[in-house]
C-alpha cells in the first residue's frame, strides 16, 4: 500500500503504519500540550495507546477469524480512519459475515472489560457511562479510572458504530453486501448496497464536517467514494475488479427469480374452505347412492308399488341429478 511505512509484525502478520497517522497525532499533540502542558502531554500519550492498541485487537480479530476459516491474513495497516486488514479466505459470503462480524464484537468485548473494571474498582456507577454523546470526564473517578471510562466509550462507539451502519467499506456494510450477495446474486447486491450507502455517505460527511469532526467527515466521503465505485462496476458488468465482489463470482445469480411465491393467507383459507365443500358434496353423493341401492333391491322385491312417498321422492332426486337437473 503506498505512502506507508512498515512497523514490524504482530503475531506473524505485517504491520504497516499510513504516513498521515503520525503526522495527524503529531498535531493532537501540539494542540494538547499547547492548552494544557505536561497534562495533554499524558493525556495524549495514554489515549493514544488506548486507541491504538483498540484498533489494532479489532483488526486481529478480523485476521484471526480469517485464518480459522482456512484463509490467511496478509497485513495490517493503521491510518487515521482506524486499521485495515488485508486477508484471504474462501470468499464465501457466510465466511465473509463471520470475518466482519469478530472486529466489532472484540471493541465491545473490551468496553464490557473495562466496564467490568470500572465496577471491581468501585468506580461510583454511572448509565451515563454508556452514552456515547454524553460527558467523557467530569464524573468523580480517579486518574487510571478515567482512562479506563475513556477505553470504554472509545470501544463503545467505535463496536456499535462499525457493527450498526451498513455502508461499506465498514464492518456493518460489508455483512450487508455477502447477505444481500447470499439472498439476491452479486449483481443486485452490488446495486441494492449503493442506494443504501450514498444517503449514509452524504449524512456523514455533512454532520462530521458541521460538527468539526474531520475523521468522521472523512469517512463519510470513504463511504461516497467506494459507494459510487462499486455502483460503475456493477455497470460495467466488472465487479471481479472489486475486492468486495472478486471472491463470490459464483454468485452471479437471482436465486429468488426461481423460488415459486408462496400463496398468500387469503388464497389458502378460499382453497381449504373449497376442499370442504367438496369433500361434503362427495359424502352426500355416496349417501344417495347407497340410499337408491337399497330401494332398487326393495323394488326387485315388493315390485314399484311397495315403494313409500319418501323412497319415490328420494328415487326422483335421484334420478334428476344423474341426467344433471338441479
Ligand atoms: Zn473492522
């Protein structure tokens, strides 16, 4: 990947560093030193850790689940959206729900870890600890547990944010696109993601840059861009190009086309009240047959004039319904 520079490797998988993410640490530094001296100073130093060691157990997680499924993780690339994790694996959309799901799932395992030691320590519990938009430190907590509410919400936000939007390239939009890949065939799937990852794309972009949250804003115009790409390919028929679509070509069907519809609850009750009605028919049917069974042998007995008002009028029913008179 350009403009990266290799930073060893990490449980055997390369680990490169984005150029832009020191230099963008660089300027948090400045800017926190310069408002609070030797404080922003430590406080920089141990959100930073937090973050990257966060972002970093997130991105294993991908590559772990990868290579349990028989794939193999090729490297990982910190930048200042987060981590990137290139890995390889059977291209299966299930495979593929499985490898995005693990990076979200590991944020909240953490944030549930330092919730967990929030309470051990006797931090005086607070739901707001759990909102996201709420205060990140006026409540009565001790340094260290200040850092550890601040691992928590980061985990928090950064889990239900991945796990929740779906618009690709995050977590939550690359399940979307192998369950839509699964349901309706690359080709729809490749469409149906678009439409849903433009709106997403703008909203972001629009609300981080009005809130002068420039990461957030970024994303958004990530999300625009591999929208409007993925949306040109599909066009194109080209979608083995994408890294997204270039591992399921064999997806290129519309299962549902070939799925019979299931009736709808209306035309079933119509057709069991028809099957009803004809099996009581046929009932009433093998009933007169046996009826005019026994009178016919009364007659071949007794002769016609044995025969009472009853027996003739059921003879003449009979009779009519076998030439098809009402
Ligand atoms: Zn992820």
């Amino acid at each position: 990947m350009n403009w990266t520079f290799p930073a060893g490797r990490l449980f055997g998988i390369s680990l490169r560093v984005h150029w832009i993410l020191p230099i963008s640490i660089a300027i948090y530094y400045a800017q926190a030193v310069s408002r609070s001296g030797i404080w922003g100073l430590e406080w920089m130093t141990v959100t930073t850790l937090i973050y990257l060691v966060s972002v970093l157990i997130h991105e294993l997680a991908h590559c772990w689940m990868a290579i349990g499924l028989g794939g193999h993780a090729e490297q990982i690339v910190l930048w200042p959206l987060g981590g990137l994790s290139f890995v390889h694996h059977s291209g299966a959309p299930r495979d593929q729900i499985k490898v995005s799901v693990v990076g979200p799932l590991a944020d909240l395992l953490i944030a549930a870890a330092a919730a967990g030691i929030l309470l051990l320590t006797h931090a005086p519990w607070s739901w707001d600890y759990l909102n996201p938009f709420g205060e990140w430190w006026p409540y009565p907590l001790t340094t260290a547990q200040g850092f550890v509410l601040h691992a928590l919400k980061l985990n928090l936000i950064i889990g239900l944010f991945q796990l929740c939007v779906p618009a690709y390239p995050l977590d939550g939009g690359q399940m979307l696109v192998a369950w839509l890949t699964l349901r309706y065939g690359r080709q729809r799937a490749a469409v149906v993601n678009s439409f849903i990852a433009f709106p997403i794309g703008g909203a972001l972009a629009v609300w981080g840059f009005a809130i002068g949250d420039f990461f957030l804003g970024l994303i958004g115009v990530w999300v625009l861009f591999e929208a409007y790409q993925i949306r040109q390919l599909a066009r194109w028929g080209d979608l083995d190009a994408h890294p997204a679509f270039a591992q399921t070509p064999e997806f290129d069907y519309m299962p549902d086309r070939e799925k019979p519809r299931r009736k709808g609850w209306l035309a079933r009750w119509r057709e069991r009240r028809h099957e009803r009605a004809r099996a009581r028919e046929a009932q009433g049917a093998a009933a007169l047959r046996e009826e005019v069974d026994a009178i016919l042998d009364k007659v071949s007995r007794v002769g016609l004039g044995g025969l009472t008002a009853h027996e003739k009028r059921i003879l003449d029913e009979a009779s009519k319904r076998s030439r098809g008179e009402p």
